[in-house]
C-alpha cells in the first residue's frame, strides 16, 4: 500500500459519530493541538484547532456561564461558541474535541455543561467528541488503537519542538528567528501526522526524519548564550499554563523579563493519568485483570515511542531532562501530597517544583486558572517546598480573563529568582558553550 492510502483499518467508519464532521480542537499548546487535529485527519475525520481567541471568546464565553465555572471551560466554551457563529457553521457537520475525566475537581463537569449549553441554543446536532483520560483518551471508535498511538506521538514530538524553541527563543539573535523555525516544524510534524503510513514503523521513521530536520533548523539559529539568565520551571492547571491566551503569554513575558522558561509539558499529564489508572486498579483489588494488561501494554508502547524520539535529542536536552517516570516526580511530591491520598495537577506540581528545584534552577512559577482547586492547594504547600528546597522562589500566577500588573509581578519574580540563583546550593548544568555556539 503507498503512503496516503487510507487502509480500511484507518478509515472511520460511516457509522462512527464524527463521519463526516469536522472536529474542532482546543487550542491548548498549540503545536501540539495541531498535530493532533493531523493525527484525526489521518483517520479521514476534518479536523483543526479553534480559531486563535480574542474577546469573543471571554464575552461569548461570559455569557453562557455564571462566573462560578472554571477559567478554561469559559474560554473553551467560548471560542466554541464563536465557531458556531461563522456563516459556514453546519451543526450537522460539526463536532467539538472535548477531553473529560473523573479526578477531584470540576473537569468532569465540562462536557455535560457544554452539551447543556448547546442544547440551550438549539444546537442539539453538534456532536461532542470527548474521549476520557480514565480510558487513556482511547474510546475513538474503531480506529482507537491508531489514534492513541498517533496522538501520543503528536504530544511527544509537539513536547520536543516546544523545549527546542524554549531553550533557544531568549537567547537568538534576531529577534522572531526562533518562532519562525517552530512554526516551520510544527507544519512539517503535521504533514507527517496527517499521512496515513501503512505501518506505525513508518510513521516513527518519517517522524524521526522530520524532529531531525527541526533539530537542525535550532541547531544552525544564531544565538548569544548567557549562562546567568534565569531559569524558571512553570507548573500548573495544564491548559491555563499550555493556552498562550490565557495565561496572557506569560512564558513570553518572562522570556522579556529577562528569564528563560521551563515549561512542564504534556506528556507528563498523560503519564500521571497511566499511574493514577493503575493505582485504581490496585486500589479495586484489580491489579491482575485484561484492564491491568492492557495498560501494561500501552505503558510499555507508550514510553519505547517516548524514548526512541528523545534519544535523539540527548546532547540538545543536556540539562533539561524530564524524569524517566512519573514516578520520580511523585516521588518528591511524596512529603507533601502522597500519591496514595491526593489526587489530581497539585500533585504533579508539587512534585515538579521539587524535582526543577534540585536540578538547579531558579525559581518556580505554578500557572493556574482563578479558584483552582490544585492552584489553591498548591500554593499552600508550595513555602513548605521552598524551605526544603534552599528556599527557591515559587509563587502562583492566577489567570481569570481579568487585567492585572502582570510585568510588575514578573519584574519581582525575576529579581527573586537573580537572588537565589547566586546562593541555590544545587547547581544547574548548563549546556556547553561551544554547543551553545552552534545550537
Ligand atoms: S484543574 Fe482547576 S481549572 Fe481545571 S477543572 Fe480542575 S479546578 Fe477547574
């Protein structure tokens, strides 16, 4: 079979729901949203992130929710609702990508609330796609297995470019050079993604071919290294910390500020959602069970794909590696939130702002929306960490769609984080001049 050929076994099928549909995405990290929205269309389903927000989106989003909601559902309802009003809207053409789940706190109330919104405004025919994070985002139909496995590829390659660009865009020399080269590897990944290859074999390899490419784009970037800039680990509620929009491109702003930025990526959400499935396994005495195995086998998948691809990018990612496993981190969580007990982001912050502050950087910034419920724990416990950790400047930045002196706030950040980095007792390893000299 050639490339491009859509196989019976990737098609989905006329009787699937989103047939037909165009499938639109949160645009949550958006490189990676985008590959993802490649991965579906790979499977012959139309699909793309929303269009970039703007205030439609907080006024529509204002609108049909009462305030008590969640900062994320508001924005995402909204740039839904802002597709509903372009002229080309078809309900029955249309389906919304809406991840749910069953943790502590209100996620698992987005998509009822979204249905009943839709339903409300006579829109009963839009579908919502909404694969829950208990099933490992796999319920996709017949073409579940490829699609698990195209989007954790989609998650582990957009994690790459996403750390390609952060440890270099402070540091180039002319100015927008590190977001072009993202912008033309992000297109690239999704050109791969979206061809359905007639092996996973061959998707790894083009894959692999194309990071490679990307690697070089950053590689040959001119830059001008500066071993005492700051660098600032960002943890938090995953979408306000990965939607530019709303955390009002706090990374950016850092960035300007005079940091670099360490930005927890999406991976790790996935494999704390793994751990926490076999926790409820072993919890409900069904450690030995066909869930358990496949699990298993999905782990085992998951991390070879996972380790091939940043196998490639050890000398790149020299200082700036992620834990092998989840485990470690929850690991450092463990005096604080024990795995067995809490439940849910604040645990892999907590866990996070440990381990970034053991290897040595400078300060630790947990991104959350307003009145959320693992931002709120969080920043309760975070002193805690930072007494135990060489005293580290940590501190929660709220997001809610409202203005606030945010580079007043950074400017501070920043100057704390200069302070520490002069006496923080675990030192950072820095990439090697004459690699940064061509990096
Ligand atoms: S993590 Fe926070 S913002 Fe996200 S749904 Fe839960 S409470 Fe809301």
């Amino acid at each position: 079979m050639q490339h491009g050929e859509l196989s019976e076994r990737r098609r989905v099928p006329p009787t699937h729901p989103l047939y037909g549909r165009k499938v639109y995405i949160p645009r949550m990290a958006q490189g990676s949203a985008r590959a993802v929205a490649a991965v579906m269309r790979s499977l012959g389903v139309d699909a793309d992130v929303v269009p970039p927000s703007d205030t439609r989106t907080l006024e529509l989003g204002g609108k049909y929710s009462s305030g008590d909601e969640c900062y994320p559902l508001k924005v995402t309802l909204g740039d839904f609702l802002r597709v509903i009003e372009r002229p080309e809207f078809d309900a029955k053409k249309t389906a919304f990508f809406m991840a749910t789940g069953q943790g502590p706190c209100r996620f698992g109330q987005y998509v009822p609330y979204l249905r009943s919104v839709l339903d409300r405004l006579g829109h009963q025919d839009v579908v919502i796609c909404n694969p829950s994070c208990e099933q490992g985002y796999s319920d996709f139909g017949e073409a579940s297995d490829l699609f698990t496995r195209g989007m954790w590829r989609a998650l582990v390659a957009g994690d790459v470019l996403m750390k390609l660009l952060l440890k270099s865009r402070p540091y180039e020399v002319e100015a927008g050079a590190a977001d072009r080269i993202y912008e033309e590897s992000v297109q690239e990944l999704c050109a791969v993604l979206e061809t359905p290859y007639p092996k996973d074999e061959s998707q790894m390899i083009a894959l692999k071919e194309c990071l490679l490419r990307a690697r070089r784009r950053f590689r040959t970037l001119p830059l001008e290294f500066d071993a005492t800039r700051p660098l600032i680990g960002v943890v938090g509620e995953i979408y306000c910390r990965l939607s530019e929009f709303s955390n009002r491109d706090l990374v950016r702003r850092l960035e300007e500020a005079g940091a670099e930025v360490w930005l927890n990526d999406f991976c790790e959400w996935i494999w704390y959602i793994n751990a926490d499935q076999f926790e409820k396994l072993r919890l409900h005495g069904r450690r030995i069970s066909m869930e358990a195995l496949s699990a298993c086998v999905r782990n085992h998948i998951q991390h070879k794909d996972e380790q091939e691809v940043l196998a490639m990018f050890r000398e790149d990612f020299l200082g700036y590696e992620e834990p092998r496993r989840v485990q470690e981190v929850l690991e450092c969580a463990e005096p604080y939130l024990p795995a067995c007990g809490a439940n849910g982001e604040m645990v892999v912050n907590v866990g996070k702002a440990v381990y970034f502050a053991r290897k040595g950087l400078d300060g630790v910034i947990d991104i959350s929306p307003f009145t959320c419920m693992n931002g709120i724990v969080g920043e309760a416990i975070y002193p805690r960490v930072s007494r135990d950790n060489g005293g580290i400047p940590i501190r929660n930045f709220y997001f809610d769609g409202t203005q606030s002196d945010l580079e007043r706030d950074i400017g501070i950040f920043v100057e704390l984080a200069r302070t520490y980095q002069k006496r923080k007792k675990w030192k950072r390893e820095v990439p090697s001049r004459a690699f940064a000299a061509t990096f």
